[in-house]
C-alpha cells in the first residue's frame, strides 16, 4: 500500500509532456500533408500503377528477380564459407588467395563486374578446358556459355561470395578461442569442428548481417537490367519505352521492392530475436 502511495505521488507531479506531444502532432501532420499531395497529385498515375501491378510482365520480371536473389545468395553463401576458413587458415596460400579475391570483388562496383562478365566474349572468345602450355581439351563459344542469365548468376554471386566470406569471418572469429582448444583436446578435425562445433556457434554472429546481405541482393539485381536481363526493373524499363508513363511504372517497381524488403525485414526481426533469446538463455546458464 505505501509503495502504491508514493507510486500515486510521483504521477501526480510528473510534469506534464507538452513538448512531446507537440512533436507527435507536429510530426504527424507532415506525414497527412505528404499522404495528401501523393494521393492527390495525378502525376503519380494512380491508375496505371494499379493497372499494372500485377501485370503478367511485371510478375514475371518479379520471379526471375526473386530467383536470381536465391541462386545468387546460395552460391554467395557457399562460397563466401570456403573463402573465410582460407582467410583464417596458416597456410600462406590460401590466405593470400582468399585475401585477393575479397580486395577485387569488393573494390570494383558491381555494375562493373556485370557489365565485363556479359562481354567476355571480347577478352575470350572460346572457353576451354586445356592443359597449362599444353593441349585443349574440350572448348566452348563464349556466347553460348555467357548468357545474360549466366552473366548475372556469376556477377551476383561471386561478388555476394566476397561479403559473405567476411561476415563469415568474423562470426567464427567471434567463437571463444577455447572451443577451439576444446575441439583439438578432443581429437577432432577441423572439418568436424567446424561444422559440428564453430559454426553452430557462430551463426548468432553471422545471421543479422546474412539478413542484411539479402536485402541488400534484392536490390542490386536491379542492375542486371543493363546486361538485358529481364527483371523487374528492365520489365517495367520495357513497358514504359512503349507507354512513355515512366513516373508510374518506376513506382511500381519501387512498390515492389518495398514490399519485398519489408517482408525480409519482418523475417529478420524474427530471427535476431530469436537469436537475442538464445544469448540470453546461454548467459543465464
């Protein structure tokens, strides 16, 4: 009863949060006034963002996007792994391979590396399989191996490979150097160890940022519109050169995008909580 008494006390002289509340208001009435010009502003084309939206074009643009942001990931993920146990290995030659690829991949844009992966044909106008100074075993044209399907797979992926090999990096470089030590007491492999032991460990680490990898692949595939892969972004490109209404159809693309990301940012919330709990109950413990 005392503790009620003197909570009641304490309300009863807080002061009251007029400034706060003058923000909110003021806060929200931008928000209705923006509401208010977008909804009303028939530059926006309103109706042709609806008339579209689920257009076959654009749905089709959205699968091949989703698609590539999945295969890309994949093969991101995969190899990002091998290239973080090379850059944390002692041996000197694959530290320094791994180290080479992460500064290249990472210190050219994308747009380049797609661009080049699309017009390889003119650095190598057959692929082939030979012998060092030797023979050639078997060869390929250039342009039947690099599609624009293929060169977006390889721009995507190896480029994704180089970010990924660093978060993966320091997720496992977050893992206590005892449970290293312990994996080795035990006679384990570092293979074992690896996926039996570290790993597990080093997910907590590792996939917050994974999540934001993923969005932010959602995204880049836009930029294999250039190579005329046809995404959503050249999809809506390609209506738009037909109807000239090109504020409408980038808003479709834009809706789109948003929609998207906003559902992985719902699924990484999720996932970070659930990781957040897992640390909590490992500290407890």
């Amino acid at each position: 009863m005392v503790d009620d008494a003197a909570r009641d006390v304490a309300n009863a002289h807080r002061p009251v949060p007029f400034g706060r509340w003058l923000l909110w208001a003021a806060v929200l009435l931008i928000v209705a006034d923006f509401a208010w010009i977008f909804a009303h502003n028939g530059n926006f084309g309103w109706p042709i963002i609806a008339q579209y939206f689920t257009a076959s074009a654009i749905l089709h643009g959205l699968t091949v996007t989703l698609g590539l942001t999945v295969v890309a990931m994949i093969l991101g993920v995969a190899l990002g792994l091998m290239l973080a146990i090379a850059r944390l290995s002692n041996d000197r030659l694959l530290n320094g391979l791994a180290g080479l690829y992460i500064w290249f991949f990472r210190g050219t844009p994308l747009l380049v590396q797609l661009i080049i992966w699309y017009n390889l044909s003119t650095l190598f106008p057959e692929l082939a399989i030979a012998i060092p100074f030797g023979p050639t075993l078997i060869s390929w044209n250039t342009n039947d191996v690099i599609t624009p399907m293929t060169a977006a797979i390889a721009g995507l992926s190896l480029n994704e490979a180089a970010y990924m090999a660093e978060i993966i990096r320091g997720g496992l470089l977050s893992v206590d150097r005892g449970q290293y030590e312990a994996t080795d007491a035990f006679g384990m492999t570092r293979g074992y160890a690896l996926r039996r032991i570290i790993i597990p460990q080093a997910m907590r680490a590792i996939v917050p940022p994974t999540g934001n990898q993923l969005i932010s692949m959602i995204k880049a595939t836009s930029l294999v519109s250039v190579i005329a892969m046809a995404d959503l972004l050249y999809s809506v490109q390609a209506i738009y050169n037909r109807t000239f209404e090109v504020i409408p159809m980038l808003l479709v693309a834009v809706l789109w995008y948003l929609l998207i990301t906003s559902v992985l940012n719902v699924g990484q919330g999720f996932i970070e909580r659930r990781y957040a709990r897992g640390s909590e109950r490992g500290h407890i413990a």
